[in-house]
C-alpha cells in the first residue's frame, strides 16, 4: 500500500530528512506513489536545504577571523530550519541544484500549486539567467497564473 509506504518513510527518515539525496528519492517516491502532498513537503524540505546550504556558504565567506567562523558555527547549529522565501536573490557564485529546483517545479505544478511553483522558477532564473529552460518555465507559469505582463520579458530573454 502506497499510503503505508510513505508512512513508513515519514517514521523512520530520521536524520534523513536533511540529507538530499534522501529528499529527492522520497519526492519522487511519494509523486510515483500518487501522494502528491507528501511529495510537496519533501520538495519544500528540499529546496529549505538547498537554501540553506546557500546561506551557509554567504557566512562561511564572510567571516574573516576564526573567533567569528567559530562564533557564526554556533549560531547556525542552535538556528531553526526555517526559511520563509523559496526566491534567493543572493547572486551567482554559489552552488545550484537545478535537479532539486526542476523536481520541486514539476512537484508543485502537479499539486496545482502555481505560486510555489512561480517561486522557484523565479529563484532559478535569479541564479541562472541565462537559462533558456527556466526563463521558459518562468513564462509560462505567469501566464496560467494570468500574468502575462511579467510572462512578456522571460519570452524575450
């Protein structure tokens, strides 16, 4: 049964959950699986890490002094994982995980969550300009989304 399937997943993940490897195999577990809300939450959990690692890097590469590196370590080990934007506008020169970004895009439009799948289609073009693929993407989700005004310039990019 596909239901005590994914239940099992969810108990016995365990320190899993952080790995993302272990997400993406679940995401596409659950979405193989028919269970599409499971696959939604493996997907956000997914794209929290990816953002997180991201984040890490930003205070990796400013901290100047060991004191700081170790005081900023301290910080991020008692931080909660909670990130409340997909959309990172950090910049190039850190890790993309287009595989991650692509299975979360293909997660939410299968749930018809449109807005998330908005977000990171937008996040990957913010990282990957130059991507004809996710410039696509990003088009063609403003215009189910009936904004077609911002739709206009990724088909011109």
């Amino acid at each position: 049964n596909h239901d005590d399937l994914i239940a099992s997943a969810d108990q016995h993940v365990g320190l899993l959950i952080n790995d993302t490897a272990t997400l993406k195999f679940l995401a596409r577990l659950a979405q193989s699986a028919n269970r599409l809300d499971a696959a939604e939450r493996y997907a956000k959990q997914l794209l929290k890490l990816s953002l997180l690692v991201r984040w890490h890097a930003q205070q990796l590469a400013g901290w100047q002094t060991p004191a700081q590196f170790y005081a900023g370590l301290n910080r991020i080990d008692n931080m909660p994982l909670r990130i409340v934007r997909i959309a990172d506008t950090s910049g190039p020169g850190l890790p993309f995980d287009d595989e991650a970004y692509t299975l979360s895009y293909t997660i939410f439009l299968a749930n018809r969550n449109l807005n998330d799948a908005r977000r990171v289609a937008q996040s990957a073009v913010l990282q990957r300009p130059a991507d004809a693929g996710w410039r696509k993407r990003l088009a063609q989700i403003n215009e189910w989304n009936a904004a077609p005004q911002a739709a206009l310039p990724q088909w011109l990019a």
